[in-house]
C-alpha cells in the first residue's frame, strides 16, 4: 500500500502526486472466459487461444473492459481511503486502450491524483491510472477515472 488517506480533507494536498503502483496481477484464460460469460462477449480473439494464435496478436488478449474493470481492485491497492461513510466510482473522463493485454501476462496499475472538488457531503476525486502489462513498451489502459468520497 502506498498511500493511507484518512478522510476527504487529506485528498487536496494529493493533487498533482503520483501515489504509486499496485502489485502485479495475473490476467490467465479462466478470468477472461469469466468476463466473456458475464459480458456476452464471446469474441474469437479472447475466448479461443487456439484461433487467436493466427490473429493479428499471436495468442489470446483480454477484453479492454476487462482491463479497466480491474482498475478499482487494483487502485485500492494503492490508496486505501479511511474515515469516510462511503466511496462510488463516479465515472470516467476518458478511457484509451493503446496496446492489447496476452492472455496469461501480468498488469499492474499505476494512480496520481489530478483534481480533488468539493461536493455535498464529501470530495470528488479525480485519478489518471495506467494499466501496463510487465515488460511491455506501451500502458494497455490510460483511463481518467472519477471516484466520489462522503464524510
């Protein structure tokens, strides 16, 4: 864990800090297979390793959805908020997907905090992350994401 904030008043001074990098997390064919079936996505170049290894990215890649979907789990990995009555992840500014995640690599997720409002009751709080895949020359997932936090 990087980064212990205790309550929506210690988020301001974050902004413009880089707050760290989660550990690495194994992205394997079961977990892709799951979020097909939970999606109805079934698309060749997630589901069949075996066609895939003759499409354009030589093996199986998650789901760019997949990707960004692990981006909460992997983000409280490297903030833990304290002191509040809840958080909601409010939305996302921009989402990109610049290069694919192979089935069976390892993503982590790096966070800086780029703006912090105030808002009812609490701090809206927002997050550039960069999903990167160990090893790769590019992130697999630039998102600007938008959590909320209550008192």
């Amino acid at each position: 864990m990087s980064t212990t904030v205790h309550g929506v008043d210690e988020f301001q001074p974050l902004v413009g800090t880089h707050l760290g990098y989660s550990d690495w997390e194994r992205v394997d064919q079961d977990r892709v297979n799951l979020f097909a079936d939970a999606t109805g996505d079934h698309q060749w170049i997630h589901v069949d390793p075996e066609r895939a290894k003759t499409g354009p990215f030589g093996g199986a890649i998650a789901h760019g959805y997949l990707t960004l979907s692990l981006a909460p789990v992997l983000l409280n990995r490297v903030i833990a908020v304290e002191g509040t009555s809840f958080g909601v992840n409010y939305g996302c500014n921009k989402v990109r997907f610049p290069s694919p995640v192979p089935v069976g690599s390892d993503l982590r997720l790096g966070a800086s905090v780029t703006q912090v409002d105030d808002v009812e009751g609490g701090v809206q709080v927002t997050y550039d992350l960069t999903l990167e895949v160990r090893d790769a020359p590019k992130p697999s997932c630039v998102a600007q994401v938008v959590y909320r936090y209550y008192r």
